[in-house]
C-alpha cells in the first residue's frame, strides 16, 4: 500500500473534489501511488457538472491559471511543435 503521506494528499483532493462537484470520488490504493477517479456513472455527473458550470459564466471567485499552466504547457509542448515546424519545412522543401 501507499506511504500514508500519499494516502492522505490522495484523500484530501478526493475531498475537494466531491465538495467541488458534490459527486463521490472512489479510491485505488496500489504499492507505490493512489489513483483518485470517478465510477463510469459518477463521472458522467462530473461531466454534467464542469459543462453547466463553464455555461453560467464567470462566478464570484475567478482564479488566473494562465501564468500558471503556460509554462507547462510551453515545456511539454514546445518540442512537438518544433518537430512538426521542421516537418513541415522539410515537406515544403521537397515538394518545390
């Protein structure tokens, strides 16, 4: 089983999940990591959920992710875009 370390960060994101989404999460403990993830019947709630929630608009507490995740996204990213850049160049210059 998981370090109670990760059992316990595992459980309090399971928490504020379901009081996110008021939809119970399920748990799947295994020797090195948990997986934190909805039942197929719960996650379709979910998913109801986040689309009704990005319907409404803004809400009262807006929080600013873009500083937060471009950075990541430019990291992971960054490389497939420049390969398929370079891809395309090489495509365009053997077909002249």
């Amino acid at each position: 089983m998981a370090a109670v370390q990760v059992i316990a960060k595992a459980q309090g994101s399971g928490l504020l999940l379901e009081q996110l989404f008021n939809v119970p999460v399920s748990y799947d403990y295994q020797p090195d990591h948990v997986r934190v993830y909805y039942q197929p019947d719960h996650l379709k709630q979910v998913q109801a959920r986040i689309a009704t929630m990005a319907a409404g608009g803004p809400g009262d507490v807006r929080i600013d992710w873009f500083p937060m995740v471009t950075p990541i996204m430019l990291k992971q990213a960054a490389p497939y875009a420049i390969g398929l850049l370079a891809a395309g160049f090489l495509i365009g210059k053997m077909l002249r």
